[in-house]
C-alpha cells in the first residue's frame, strides 16, 4: 500500500493527532520539532524492530551486526582492536566484550595478541563471520529498501540530504 495522499484529502499519521492535541491545549506552541522528531522517533522504533527480526534470521541481534559490519567494513584482512570498535560503535569497553565473547563463542570472529604491541589484542572476522554479515547486510537493506519504496528516487534523496543536515547540525 502507498501511504501517499488521494487529492483533495491530506495524509495523515499518529503524530499529527498529537499536534492536534497539543494545538488545542496550548496553542502557543510551536510544534514544528515535535512532528519531526516525533516521526523520526516512530521510524527509528518501527524499522529498528524489522532490522532486529531481519538480524535474528541470522542468530545475531543489532548491536551483534553492528561489531561483525564494522569489521567487514573495515577492509582486508578485516581486523580492529577492541578499542576501534568501541570507538566506532561508541561503546565502553564493557559493552564491546559481551559482544565479543558471544561473537567469537558463535565462530564469527576471533580475538588474537596483535603482532605490534604485545599488550593489545586483534578483532578478525573468521570466514563464517564474513559469510554471515554479507548475508544479514542484504537482508537488512532490503528491510530498508522496503521502506523507502514508499518514496520516489528524488524524494529520498531529499529525505537523505535533509537528515545528514540535521545530524551534522547537531553533531551526532
């Protein structure tokens, strides 16, 4: 189904009952941020889900695919420190271990002394791992893809310029 509007009759969706409460209770509110905030909250909540049950196929949670992605992204030969993952997925370091020891109990990645400084340690996706993370980052694009298609090429382009202004804008 397209969510867009018939003619003559606007589309609406729940934050814009919201706005209309908040319009008469306190009409001298400026609302603006609420609606794009508000949206942006219920996408980041509905499509989060979907990517959690998109992720769970593949016996990893989220935060699982965020370790395993960002290693796959890093390149050959697809190794970090602990401390460029926490970094990268702003983490503490107690975060990143749980997630490392399931990760590497499950086969996907191991842990190894790094080569150049015997006090560190090395985080490599193991051919499993890869395997796994190509699979699960398509499964997890056509989520989104699923998404969008509700806008056009040019609408979401728009979308996509509009929201980087607002993360740069606020530094996130």
């Amino acid at each position: 189904m397209n969510p867009r509007s018939e003619p003559g009759r606007p589309l609406r969706d729940p934050v814009d009952a919201i706005i209309d409460q908040w319009a008469a209770a306190r009409p001298d509110l400026d609302t603006t941020a609420m609606e794009v905030f508000g949206r942006v909250y219920r996408l980041s909540r509905t499509l989060g889900d979907r990517m959690e049950k998109a992720y769970a196929r593949f016996g990893i949670s989220r935060g699982e695919f965020d370790v395993l992605a960002t290693l796959r992204r890093s390149g050959e030969p697809f190794t970090l420190s602990p401390r460029q993952l926490s970094s990268a997925l702003m983490l503490t370091t107690g975060g990143m271990t749980g997630r490392l020891d399931k990760l590497e109990r499950a086969g996907l990645l191991r842990r190894s002394p790094d080569p150049h400084d015997r006090r560190a340690l090395q985080v490599t996706l193991t051919d499993e791992g890869l395997r796994l993370i190509d699979e699960a980052v398509t499964a997890g694009l056509a989520v989104q893809t699923e998404a969008l298609s509700h806008l056009d090429d040019e609408q979401a382009g728009q979308l996509a310029d509009l929201l980087r202004l607002l993360v740069v804008g606020t530094g996130s």
